[in-house]
C-alpha cells in the first residue's frame, strides 16, 4: 500500500479580507514538501484567488498570490477551476494566471495546469481524492 494520499485542497472563498486563501496555500505547500499528491479546486467565490493582476496595495493584506505561479516547482501538477463559478463571476479562463510545472527527472513539461472543469467533474476529482480540505 502506497503512503502517497491523494490530497485535494477546495478554496471557496476570495483571497482577501480573510485568512482562508492564505492559510490553504500555507497547507497546500506543506502537504507538497511531503512528497503528498497534492490538488487545488477553486469554486464559487474561490475562483478570484487566480485572478490575474491582483492588487492590495489599498489593503493591509500581503499580496500573497504570486506564489501560487510556484506551486508547479513544489510538485503540485493540477489546479481545476468551476467553470460555471468563473461565469458566475462574469470571467472567463484569460482572466486567470497559468501556472507552468516540469518534472526535472522526465522533463515533462506542462505550460498551465490551471484547468476548468465542469461542476459533474469537479465533484468527481472531490470524491476521487483521499482527503478533502476545505477553505
């Protein structure tokens, strides 16, 4: 039996005037330093934490959201987004910043693992995963 546990990290809620978003990513990298297979989904209003251009300077928040452009260099290989969420929100997958991930041993390469997916898919991935965290 394999230790590797398929982990799946659900962000519901926006970036900012909460600790939610910060604090999933801190989880996100922790379970991706051990070697976990490590998923992020992003729905309702969780899909503005992929938004591209965000600016706090008017906040007293860090802007915290570069780091998700990292992920793909700590192993994490997919980030799926609710389609009918982004249209919710009047945005579109351009809107989003694309996250590029390589495995130095095979050199695959993958240009954006940001992925949209419709709600039946989602809750598949979700019930697929071994652990469900929820922000």
């Amino acid at each position: 039996m394999s230790d590797v546990k398929k982990f799946m990290y659900l962000n519901r809620r926006a970036p900012y005037g909460a600790i939610y978003a910060w604090e999933s990513l801190e989880v996100v990298l922790i379970g991706a330093a051990f070697d976990q297979e490590v998923s992020l989904m992003f729905v309702d209003d969780g899909v503005y934490q992929l938004v591209k251009g965000s600016d706090t300077s008017e906040s007293d928040m860090k802007n915290f959201m570069p780091t998700y452009r990292t992920l793909g260099d700590y192993g994490v290989r997919h980030m799926f987004v609710d389609k009918a969420s982004l249209e919710a929100r009047g945005l579109t997958q351009d809107d989003l910043i694309e996250v590029a991930w390589e495995d130095w041993e095979t050199e695959e390469e993958v240009d954006n693992i940001v992925e949209l997916v419709e709600t039946d898919q989602a809750a598949q991935l979700l019930s697929d995963s071994d652990v469900v965290f929820s922000f």
